[in-house]
C-alpha cells in the first residue's frame, strides 16, 4: 500500500494530538478525482472535530485526517467521475464525513469541486471553499439576500465573514459589519457600508430594521441580534440553531445552515473571485507540519480571515 504523509488525529482532544506521519495514500472511488493537495485551509469545524465536540452529529472513524478545503491538481480521474481530467487544478470543500485534506492526496467527489479560480494560487485558492460556500449558502440560499436588502454581518474579519461581506456587495446589499478596530480598514476595504467596533459599541444601540442578520458567533450576540431585524426579517446561524419560538415572538423568520458541497457553486465563486469581485483575506501560510500550531491560533478566535497549511509547491 502506497502511503503519504498527512496529519491525523487517533484520539479527540486538543491539539498535541494532532500528528504529522505517514498514512495510506486514499482510494478513490468511481465517482471520486485523486488529487494532489497543494495548500489546505484551517476552519473552526477542524479543531472542534479534534475536540470531539460534533461527535454526535458526524459520522466519523479514527484514525481521522483534518481539513475540509482543498487547492490542488488532479492526477487521477474515476471511471464514473465527470468533467475533470488529469491536470486540472481544482478546489473544493470535500464530504465532512470521509478523510480530509492535511495530506499529500485526498479523494473527492468530482461534483464537490471546481476549476481552481484562474487568478489565485494554491495557498490562496484553498482558503476559499468552506468559507465562501457557507457565505453563499447562508446569504443567497437560506436569506435570498436582493439587491437594496440591508445585511448586518457579524464576525467580518473573519474567514466566513470576510467572503459574506465581499458577496453581499456582489448582489448589490448595503452591508454593516462588526469586527475589533484592528479591523476597521479590512472591512472598509472588503465593502462594507458601516462598521461596528463591538468592543466599544453595542451593535443593537445603533442598527434597527435590517433585512438579515448573518450569524457566525451565537451565544449572546444572537440573543441581541433579533431586535435588529425588521418585520418578516431573516435571521440566519451558522453556529448554533435559532429557537423558532423566539423569531415568532419577534415576528421575524430564522434558519440555519449547515454546509453541504456543491462544484456547482464554486464555479460561481471562482467566476466571481476572478472578474476581481471577490477575494480571499489570507491571515497566515503555514507548513502541513505545523498544523497544531495552525489550531492554536484559529482557536484564539481573532484570525483575520483564513489560514492555510502549505502542502507542496
Ligand atoms: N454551520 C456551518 O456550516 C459553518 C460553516 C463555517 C463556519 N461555521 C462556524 O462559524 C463560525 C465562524 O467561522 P469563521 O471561519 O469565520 O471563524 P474565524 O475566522 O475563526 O473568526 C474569527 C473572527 O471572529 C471575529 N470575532 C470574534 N468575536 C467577535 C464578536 N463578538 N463580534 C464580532 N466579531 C468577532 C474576530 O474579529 P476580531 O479579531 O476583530 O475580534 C475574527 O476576525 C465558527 O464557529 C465556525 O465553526 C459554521
């Protein structure tokens, strides 16, 4: 059996448990594309799969590879896999389930991926997918967001939030966003109408009658996010499920996201990434085999957009 090296964990817990060594190189199936990994992406999903705190939800064995983004080239294209041929520089956020992307190869289903967008390389490329995609699903699916809504976003400096800001300008949406001030010229720069600094400013005192709030933080920052919204207004999480009941009461309507992959949708990201209206916000490129430290600083929960592990050039 061929094998590569990958950073797995055998036990959940923290990150000294993540271990950089050698692993059976995956078998694709029919439907699937090899690819050589080039860069992947770091999200928060990652460290709370190594916590063990989604075990109830995810099906998943050990010994488990990390990493759910995905930049590379194929080199080997399944029998009943369509679209792709050997050489394609690809992306993707590959099925949460199976074995991810802090390896040297993973096998993906050809209909989760896309062409890689043309004016990005690698590194770059794979910090787009979960983030985008989840910006996507939450504002275009779950919202419907329209040209003239108005969107507060929360967490915008962050990995899904930097990409929920750039395509809600996109579809034409006035965007207020909260962040630290560290943030403030990122935000500017990314689109962003009005910012909030939500160390300073309670963002309900200032912001009334959106149309959607996007949800990335939970906890008491949705608690005080209903009051924002206007009638018939849109509430959408992407951490923890709003309680019907209370959108009732405010008579407002809430959702929750979940991401599911979809090539599809990230060939109209890689389409908007490179008419130049979209662009992913790098915090940090660090090698596969420092991917406990990659964990550290993601958990810390101030990284300025994404960071990715670099696996080969
Ligand atoms: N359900 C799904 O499918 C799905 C998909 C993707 C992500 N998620 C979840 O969504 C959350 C966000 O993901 P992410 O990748 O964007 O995380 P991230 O990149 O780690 O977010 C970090 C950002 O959060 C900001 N932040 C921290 N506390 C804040 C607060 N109280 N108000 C405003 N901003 C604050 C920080 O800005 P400052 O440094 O300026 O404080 C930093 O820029 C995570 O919990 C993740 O697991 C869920």
């Amino acid at each position: 059996m061929s094998t590569m090296k990958a950073v797995r964990i055998h036990a959940y817990g923290g990150p000294e448990l993540l271990h950089y060594q050698d692993a059976p190189r995956p078998q694709p199936r029919p439907d699937d594309l090899l690819i050589r990994v080039r860069a992947a992406a770091v999200n928060p999903v990652d460290w709370k799969i190594r916590e063990g705190a989604l075990r109830g939800f995810l099906n998943h064995h050990l010994p488990l590879i990390l990493g759910w983004d995905v930049a590379g080239t194929v080199v080997e294209v399944g029998p009943q896999a369509t679209g792709f041929k050997v050489g394609d520089e690809v992306y993707s956020r590959p099925d949460i389930e199976r074995d991810g992307s802090y390896a040297e190869y993973i096998a993906v289903k050809a209909s989760d991926a896309a062409l890689k967008p043309a004016t990005l390389d690698h590194p770059h490329a794979a910090a787009v997918p979960l983030a985008a995609l989840t910006a996507w699903q939450s504002l275009v699916d779950a919202a419907q967001l329209q040209a003239g809504h108005t969107v507060l976003i929360h967490a915008a400096a962050g990995g899904v939030g930097s990409f929920a800001v750039q395509l809600a300008k996109a579809r034409g949406a006035r965007v207020i966003a909260t962040a630290s001030a560290v943030n403030t010229g990122l935000v500017a720069e990314l689109g962003a109408d009005q910012f909030i600094d939500y160390t300073r400013t309670r963002f309900e005192q200032v912001v009334k009658d959106v149309d959607v709030v996007f949800d990335t933080i939970g906890g008491d920052t949705q608690e005080r996010s209903w009051r924002v919204l206007k009638p018939d207004g849109i509430l959408v999480s992407v951490v923890s499920p709003p309680p019907p009941a209370i959108a009732a009461a405010h008579g407002v309507r809430s959702a929750f996201v979940f991401i599911h992959p979809s090539g599809a949708q990230l060939a109209a990201i890689a389409q908007l990434i490179d008419e130049g209206r979209m662009k992913p916000i790098i915090h940090t490129v660090l090698p596969l085999s420092e991917a406990r430290q990659a964990h550290v600083i993601s958990q810390g929960g101030h990284a300025r957009g994404k960071i990715v592990l670099h696996v080969a050039d």
